[in-house]
C-alpha cells in the first residue's frame, strides 16, 4: 500500500439481502467515514463511493458503489478500506496517524538505536509501539504515551524513547 494511502475502515460482512455491507470505522469520528469517499481496497483494484444508510451495532449498514446483491457484499468480508492521505485532516502537533509511525527508527535517550516500529497496537487502554530488535527474541511492546515516547521526528523517521527500566534487555 503506497504511503498516500491511510486504513479507515473494514467490511464485516453482508448487511440484510440488498447489498449493503456491515462497515466497521477505524476514524476518530466514525461517521466521517463517509467523508473521505472514494475508498480502496487494499491493492488498489477497486474503489468504492461510500453511503452511510444507517448506525448498526459495531458499526455502519453501508451501500457501496457497484455493490447490489448480497453474494457481492459477502464476497467482500473482511476487506480493509483506505483513503487517499489528503482527504484525511491535518493532526495537531501531538497526533500521528499509525502508519506514519510504522518504520521509525527507535533511540533511547542516550542515542542508542533500540529497533524498529512494525506496529501499532491500541488494546483500548492506550497505544504500543511494537518494535522489533536484534537482540531479543520477542518484540518489546513500548507505550505510546509522552513519558515513554518524548520526540517524535517524521522528517527525520525516528523516535526518542525513554523506555520503562527493563523492556529492551
């Protein structure tokens, strides 16, 4: 997925017989969605215009342009949905969006490169940077709070972390 792309959202399944589809929204507001139409799949194969029907539990009933059976909309469960970088809003100084972290170059304060961000995990009580090293066996989970996570440089792709005593040894 090219970087001008960002993950919004996914398809769960069918919604009733006419097509529409169960879309789960990955925005901070959720029915803002709809807003960054056209969404891609993925690859970029096909894209879809976007309109929200109705709130649903976990979710949104949704027609999708070029969607209008249900075998077409059962067809797509489980496809992640993208947008294009500049239809999504600038974030304050503070914010990133996952993917622009994903790939930093991690430095204790010291200036000893730690590893490398290949996710981000939000559990619900807060964000981890999942790096990965050379010398553990497992990735070490990092928090993603100011404590743990002081600098964030994109321009510069890394990060300057104060790590909890212990996780990278």
């Amino acid at each position: 997925m090219s970087d001008s792309k960002i993950i919004v959202g996914a398809i769960a399944g069918s919604f009733g017989v006419r097509g529409e589809v169960r879309l789960k929204s990955f925005c901070a507001t959720p029915e803002d969605i709809a807003d960054y139409s056209p969404l891609y799949t993925e690859d970029g194969s096909r894209s879809f215009e976007v309109t929200l029907e109705r709130s649903i539990k976990n979710g949104f009933a949704v027609r999708l342009s070029g969607i209008e059976t249900k075998e077409e909309a059962d067809a797509l469960k489980g496809v992640t949905l993208f947008a294009d970088r500049d239809q999504l809003p600038s974030l304050p100084d503070d914010e990133f969006y996952y993917a622009d972290l994903v790939g930093l170059e991690v430095y204790d304060t010291g200036g000893t490169k730690l590893g490398v961000v290949q996710l981000v995990v939000d559990h619900g009580a807060g964000d981890l940077l999942e790096v990965h090293t050379a010398n553990l066996k497992e990735p070490a989970l990092l928090p993603f709070t100011k404590a743990a996570v002081p600098t964030v440089d994109l321009a510069a792709k890394r990060i300057i972390a104060d790590p909890p005593e212990g996780l990278f040894d």
